[in-house]
C-alpha cells in the first residue's frame, strides 16, 4: 500500500495516518511532523521553515521535495508508506510522480477528505499534540485520558503555534488554491477515493479500510 492522504488542515489526515500505521504496519511520512521537529531542535532547515509556517504559508517546493525524497529512501518505506501532507501541489506532485517511477514504485491510492471550513476550525481550536511522540488529541472528540497529558508517553499536551483562528484561515485558503486542484489530478489517473471528513474518527476508519482494500484489489 503506497498511500497520499489529501485534506485541508484539520481533516484528520494525521488521525487516520497514525490508525493507517498501525494495521497496514507501513510508516506515516508526515513533512509537518518533520518540519516540527526540525524546529523544535532549532536546526537551520528548522529556523528556515518556521517563517512560512507561522504565516500558514507552504515552505518552498526544493526544500521539502529534497526531504521527503531522503524519507522516501529509507528502509521502513520500501514496503508502502502513507503521505500525510505530500504533495501540496502540482509541483511536489509531479516531483513525487519522478521519484516513484526512479525506484519502480506506484501509488495505490489517493485518499481525499472533506470537511467544512466551520468545522475545521473548532476542531483546530481544540487540537493538542504530543511534541514528543506525536499523538494527536482534540479536548471534546478524542481527549486524554489524563488532562493535559499524553495517554501514550506521559509528555505535556500542546497547542500548534499555527492552530491560531487567522493561520488557520490562511492554511485552508492555501489549501484550496494550492492542493485542491490535485484531486483531478489523481482522479484523471483512476487514483482518487473520497472519504467523508466529518463521520466519526473509528468510522472514517472503517469506511477507509473498505476503500482502499477495493482500491488495491483492482490495481
Ligand atoms: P501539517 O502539519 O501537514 O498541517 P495540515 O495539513 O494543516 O494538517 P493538520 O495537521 O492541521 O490536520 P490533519 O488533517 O492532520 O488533522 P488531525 O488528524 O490532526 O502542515 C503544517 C505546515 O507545515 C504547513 O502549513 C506548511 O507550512 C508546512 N508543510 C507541511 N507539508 C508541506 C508541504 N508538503 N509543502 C510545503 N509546506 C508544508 O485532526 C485535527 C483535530 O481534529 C484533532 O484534534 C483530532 O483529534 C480531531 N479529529 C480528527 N478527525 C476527527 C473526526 N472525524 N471527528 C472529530 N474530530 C476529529
């Protein structure tokens, strides 16, 4: 299962990554969760990438192709993988289209998930993360079990510094000038599987499963 997981911010691409993960055993290559990192350790593609990230903007396509192009070669990938975040438009598309066919790789699916501007923003607003191992939590639909603290490896929960409402505005804009036109470009190649962002988490996940079990039955 080669994977792309298409959505605009909060869709819950990392939700259903980390679930992907887990019952396909294949790795979540997330180039925010890496950028994230990157800043946190303050390393120079970390300073670098934090302008564009605090103003919702895309980091420039050659830093981020060069990076997922590395990830893309690394060992736990080379039996499927799921892109959480990759590619964001047509010229990470066609720069991953590159990399694939140069190590006879072929995507299985594209997965895209809607869900409305409103809800996006409420689930944004009440997101918290693990800055340590990346768990995912929202303080109502999926909260800790222990306030404030990740139920998985005990860290103090955080707010994204780009889970501001204005950001997160500036993110969907970028979402549907940027990203959104890649779905035809993935349905014009009989990839594309919509998925309905606003379902449940463990339902999306049921309906996820189904999809792409077809999806890669008829490859
Ligand atoms: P990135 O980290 O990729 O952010 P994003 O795409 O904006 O997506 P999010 O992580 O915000 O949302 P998600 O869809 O994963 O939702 P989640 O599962 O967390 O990118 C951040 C920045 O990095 C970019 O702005 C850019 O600057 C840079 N960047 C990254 N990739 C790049 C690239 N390729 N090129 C250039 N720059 C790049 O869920 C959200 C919340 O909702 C959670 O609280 C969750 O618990 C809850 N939730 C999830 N599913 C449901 C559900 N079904 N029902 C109710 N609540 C739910």
């Amino acid at each position: 299962m080669n994977i792309i997981l298409l959505g605009p911010p909060g869709s819950g691409k990392g939700t259903q990554a980390k679930r992907l993960e887990e019952k396909f055993k294949i790795p979540q290559l997330s180039p925010g969760d890496m950028l994230r990192k990157a800043v946190a350790m303050k390393t120079p593609l970390g300073l670098k990438a934090k302008s564009y990230m605090d103003k919702g903007e895309l980091v420039p396509d050659q830093i981020i192709v060069q990076m997922m192009k590395e990830r893309l070669e690394e060992k736990d990938a080379q039996e499927g993988f799921i892109l959480d975040g990759f590619p964001r438009n047509p010229q990470q598309a066609q720069a991953l289209d590159k990399m694939l066919k140069e190590s006879g790789r072929e995507i299985t699916a594209v997965v895209e998930i809607a869900v409305p501007l409103t809800e996006i923003v409420e689930r944004l607003s009440l997101r918290r993360t693990c800055a340590n191992c990346g768990a995912v939590y929202h303080l109502k639909n999926n909260p800790p079990s222990s306030a404030g603290v990740c139920g998985q490896c005990g860290t103090s929960l955080v707010q994204r510094d780009d889970d501001r409402e204005e950001i997160i505005q500036k993110r969907h804009e970028v979402y549907e000038s940027q990203t959104k036109p890649l779905s035809r470009h993935y349905a014009q190649k009989g990839l594309l599987v919509r998925l309905n962002g606003a379902l449940p988490i463990s339902t999306m996940t049921q309906e996820l499963m189904v999809k792409l079990r077809e999806k890669a039955r008829t490859a």
